[in-house]
C-alpha cells in the first residue's frame, strides 16, 4: 500500500462503502515498569517505584474509527498459532469486512493468510499510519507509571479502560477516525 493508495487496495480487497475497515495491532503489556513524567514541588524529589517483574502478555486491538468500536482480546504470545484463533473469533464475530494491520512475522504466515479474512499490510516502519497505536498511547498513559501486584492487577486496569473508551464513541472517534482513512472510504464503490 503505497502513498494515497488506501482506495485501490480496498477495492481489490472487494472491501465496499459502508463495510466496515478494521486496524489491527498488537501491545506487550509487561510488569517491567516505565517512569512517566510527574509534576512535583521545586527542589522536591520526586520518587517511583520501578518494578522488574518479567511477565507479560499481549493486548491484540481492533479498532474502526468509523463505527467509534473497538474489539479487544488477550493472547499469551505473538506466535502464530494464537494469533490465528484470535483472527478466527474476528472472523466468527464478523466485526470487520478487512484488516489493515503491519507486517509482524506472524501476520506474514501462510495459516494466517488462508483464513479468507482481507488482510491488508501496512507499509513497513509506519505505525504512524495504524489509528490502533494512538489508543495504545492512551492506554499507556493511563497504566504506566504504576506498580501492580499481579500482570491479572494490570490487565484489569487496561480492560476498565478500554470499557471506559467504548462507552466514549466521540473520544474514540477523535482518536482514531482520520481524514485520509475517511475520504478513501467514501470513495469506494457502495
């Protein structure tokens, strides 16, 4: 997918107006903590706790900025395999009628690719392009910077507010609804 070439490669996807388009991605949320940025008082220290705890699990978002829906679920590794029942519930949901998402090894894979689902790439290094990074931003805005006891403690704060954002369509939409998306969605044949 070239520049500007969102319209063509929709239409060869035989993708129409008024389908709905998903982006795919996929977060690591670990243990290990990161610092954030705090306000505090001049000449006041200012102390995190940092955790070094090495669990983690994967948080595989879709998102249609159109619609303002996003569709989340939870897989243990980025392998194939898992990757391949996740796409499969996507599929049994009928949430999107294409995928936009990059090229990660395991999107590259042949299993992956013969599930009959549109499955279209991203150019490669451009998550700029992908709307589901933007939500991954605000999600790490609002759990980092935190300890947790458990990676379960964790994922329960991400799940609250994803749940929030869902109950948000305008917030989602300013998030993840984008122009260029937008004009090449109505350029598509209905």
């Amino acid at each position: 997918m070239e520049k500007g070439g969102l319209v063509s490669v929709l239409t060869r996807a035989e993708v129409t107006a008024g389908q709905a388009l998903g982006h795919l991605d996929e977060m690591r949320l670990g243990l290990v903590g990161t610092t954030r940025r705090r306000w505090g008082i001049r000449g006041v220290p200012i102390v995190q706790p940092l955790q070094r705890r090495y669990a983690w699990s994967y948080l595989v978002l879709l998102v249609d900025g159109e619609q303002s829906k996003p569709w989340w679920t939870w897989q243990p590794t980025m392998r194939s395999d898992d990757l391949l029942v996740t796409l499969a519930d996507l599929r049994v949901a009928d949430q999107v009628a294409a995928v936009v998402w990059d090229g990660a090894p395991a999107h590259r894979e042949r299993r992956v690719r013969a599930l009959g689902l549109p499955l279209l790439d991203l150019p490669p290094y451009s998550p700029e392009l992908n709307p589901a990074e933007r939500i991954f931003e605000e999600i790490r805005r609002h759990v980092e910077g935190e300890v947790y006891a458990t990676l379960a403690d964790k994922q329960a704060a991400v799940e609250a507010y994803l749940r929030a954002l869902a109950a948000a369509p305008d917030r989602i939409r300013s998030l993840a609804s984008w122009d260029w998306i937008h004009d090449a969605l109505i350029q598509l044949a209905a």
